[in-house]
C-alpha cells in the first residue's frame, strides 16, 4: 500500500508529460498488427506480372526473370540498396553488345524500374512500408538522347518499296508501313485495332496507346479503303477483334514487326546498320507536321496527353482540334480529308 502511494506522484508527472506529447493512455496500448511474411522473389514476381498492364509485363518480364535466377529463394524484403546496385552492375557487364548498343544504360533503367515496380506492389499488399524501399535508393542511369530522327522521303520511299515487293505477304507489310506513317502510332496502336475502330464516314481510327490513352486519329481515304479491304478478306464477323491479321486469320503480333524490319535490312544495308524500326516512322511524320503545322498540332496528332512534365500550361490553351490534325494529315498525304473542309 505505501508503495502505491509512493509511486502516484512518477504516475502523475508521467500523465502530465503525455498530456503534453499529445499521447493519451489508450494510443500506448494500440498494438500494431503482425507484418505478413514477406514472400519470396520466385513467388511474388508472377503475382505482380498477373496484376500489371500486358505492356509492363512485356516490359520488365525478362528482368523480373533475372531477378529470380538471382535471388529466387530469397524473400522480398530481404536485399539492401547496395544489393541492388551490385546486381544492376552484373546486368550492365553481362547485356549483350548491340550495334545500338549505349552501354547498357538502358538494361540498367529498366532493371531498376522493373525492381520499383515490383516494390511498390509490395508496399501496396503491406510487405514493407514505403521507406523501406530499397529499390528507391538506387539511383537509375539518366536517360540518353534517342538516336533515333526522322527518314528522308528518299529512303522511305525505299523501305516502301522493299515491304511491298519482298516477303511471304507484301501486301500487308506495305499495310503497316502506311499505317504508321500516316499515323505516327505505335505498334501496340495497330495491334489493338478492331473493325469497331474504323468510322469509315470521317476517315478516323480509335487508337488506343501506351499508359492507357485512347484517341481518333484521321487517316486517308485511300488507307481506309485498305484496312476495310483487309478486313473483308482476313476478319470473321467479331467487330471487337483484332483487325491486322496473317492471312490464315490470326491476329497479327509483334513478330511480325521483327520479321519485317530485319528482311528490309537484309536488301537496304543502312536500315540494319542503324537498326531502323517502326518507331522511326513515328519520328518522321511528327517531325514533318511539327516543322510544317507547329507544335501544338504535332502534339496532338501524336496523341500526347496534356500535363505532360515538359509540356508546360501553356498546352492546356493552345490544344490543336482534330481537324487541325486531319488538315495536316491532307497535307502529308495529298489526298482531300472529310475533316480538313472543317478546320
């Protein structure tokens, strides 16, 4: 009993000091709830490809892969930053030297990206707290300068002619080069193209693009002709199926792309030394409209969403319409526009 009383003035001078501190008797009985095991790298990494976008899974699914075979058995929250780092060098000794190839600058980004990635699903489902993340204390490579420019009309009146006269199907390569000249859209544009996409009365495709961005996108009466004349031939009755397709029906993928791209460069000896892609073809129609019809209709006929971190708020007022875009189109084409009459 005395020593109770003994003890009430430490108790209260105790409860004066929370009083202060803001902290009241119940919040020292809250007991945090039990972390769940962490999982381990060859268990977590399909649950996170599962969860991700088919691009981002395409993306980082061979560096996931690296990870596993490096640290397979080992659980998520295991590795420190200087773990990471050690691993990034491994990546960047080991890729595989290409005629394009900067150092292995951009295995060592996507890498660290893939790893983000992966930790911030593991964040989320509550494996580690946010300032645990030791994939956010390894710094990634500064992104270089693409190398890639726009195609003289010389040489790309080469690559269309070997598309169109070379191969086991030059129809629809020369298909694809139009496509994406006329466009500038991606690959990933024109795969997921479906007969539902064509509004044949404006001339306009729906294309849907990287980070989930969708637009109408005008295109020639001549390459609408085309795609419609491609699809009466190769599609079946699905208008929410895929409208580029082999002529057995399948629908196309990016292999075909690859295929392409290497038999151009087995008959145009520059187009393999520089490693010329699709994406060229995306640089040079934007840098021709950019040049003859300013920024802001590029932008938009490249389908750049607005709030861009270059971009400025200036973007947010001076948006170009899609009847800009389709006057420019005209003029890239030569071929009248349904839409340029309204511009």
């Amino acid at each position: 009993m005395s020593q109770t009383v003994a003890g009430r003035p430490e108790l209260e001078a105790a409860r004066l000091l929370l009083e202060r501190m803001g902290i009241s008797p119940a919040d020292l009985l809250q007991v945090r709830p039990a972390r769940p095991l962490a999982p381990t790298f060859a268990e977590y990494v399909p649950v996170v490809a599962a969860a991700v976008s088919p691009g981002t899974r395409r993306a980082y699914g061979s560096y996931w892969n690296r990870v596993v075979q490096a640290w397979g058995d080992r659980r998520i929250d295991e590795p420190r930053p200087s773990e990471i780092e050690q691993l990034r060098a491994q990546v960047q000794a080991n890729v595989v030297a290409r005629r394009n190839n900067r150092g292995g600058r951009s295995a060592v980004e996507h890498l660290v990206a893939a790893l983000r990635c992966l930790y911030r699903r593991a964040v989320a489902d509550g494996y580690l707290d946010a300032a645990d993340n030791p994939a956010l204390k390894v710094d990634k490579p500064r992104r270089l300068p693409s190398t890639r420019r726009a195609i003289g009309d010389v040489r790309l009146a080469e690559i269309n002619e070997v598309a169109a006269s070379t191969g086991d199907d030059p129809g629809l390569d020369s298909l694809l080069i139009r496509l994406h000249t006329e466009t500038a859209c991606r690959r990933a544009g024109a795969l997921a193209l479906r007969p539902r996409d064509l509004d044949t009365d404006q001339c306009l495709v729906f294309l849907r693009e990287k980070g989930g961005t969708s637009r109408w996108q005008p295109v020639s009466p001549t390459l609408m002709r085309h795609l419609l004349a491609h699809h009466a031939e190769r599609g079946d009755d699905d208008r929410n199926g895929s409208l580029l397709r082999y002529r057995d029906g399948r629908p196309l993928t990016y292999r075909r792309y690859d295929h392409l791209w290497a038999r151009i460069g087995q008959h145009l000896r520059w187009v393999h030394t520089q490693q010329i892609s699709t994406h060229w073809l995306r640089h040079t129609t934007l840098t021709w409209v950019e040049r003859t019809h300013g920024h802001a209709v590029a932008r938009a006929y490249a389908g750049h969403t607005d709030g861009g971190s270059g971009s400025g708020s200036t973007a947010t007022y001076v948006r170009a319409t899609l009847h800009e875009v389709a006057v420019a189109l005209a003029g890239l084409t030569g071929e009248d526009h349904p839409l340029a009459a309204e511009a």
